[in-house]
C-alpha cells in the first residue's frame, strides 16, 4: 500500500508560479511512472505531464513550455514546477503512480487557483 500526499497548492497571481510536491508513503521504484492530472470545475480530469521510470517527460499542449514535471527518486518525491500560470491553470491538481509491482495510486488533490 503506498498513500500519496501533495503539497504546494495555493492562491497565486497570473503570471505567477508554483511548486507542487507529491510524496510516497514507502520506497518507489525508479522504474515507475508518474503522473500529473486536474479537473476543473465542470470539466472532466485531464492529464497535464508525466514522467516515465526512464526520466522521459510529455505535456499537455496547455502547458508546454511552462511547466515541469521531475522526481526525485532518492525522496521518493514528484514535483510540478508551474510557471506563468494562468486563470485557466485554476483546478484540483492529482499525482498519480503507476506501479507495475505495487500499483495504481492517487493522492488526495491539492487546490491551485490563478486569480488576481
């Protein structure tokens, strides 16, 4: 059993940026893929990046160039670096590990709201 949880989550000006931080409850094999979603309000949870055991990264169209997704194995950590946010960037953002020995897990979301 692995528990997920995020941190960094916030109010935040346009423009500016935050650091989501996802943390494993036990030791993660560098081998396993992570991942970041958000949902919105009314919409329905979208992937924004993943990370691959490999250190492979892909974005969503939304965010490329402005967000980051990275690990760090030895802290069993996943973090979202997000820059330049915007206002439609505001959702419940979700870590998720795809584990091929200890499974599919998710963390309990953290709120990230872009307003001025």
């Amino acid at each position: 059993q692995v528990q997920l949880v995020e941190s960094g989550g916030g109010l935040v000006q346009p423009g500016g940026s935050l650091r989501l931080s996802c943390a494993a409850s036990r030791t993660i094999f560098s081998i396993d893929d992570w991942y970041w979603y958000r949902q919105a309000p009314g919409k329905q949870r979208e992937l924004v990046a993943a990370i691959t055991g490999d250190g492979s990264t892909n974005y969503a169209d939304s965010v490329k160039g402005r967000f980051t997704i990275s690990k760090d194995n030895a802290k069993n950590t996943l973090y979202l670096q997000m820059n330049s946010l915007k206002s439609e960037d505001t959702a419940v953002y979700y870590c998720n590990l795809k584990s091929l020995l200890l499974g599919d897990y998710w963390g309990q979301g953290t709120q990230v709201t872009v307003s001025s």
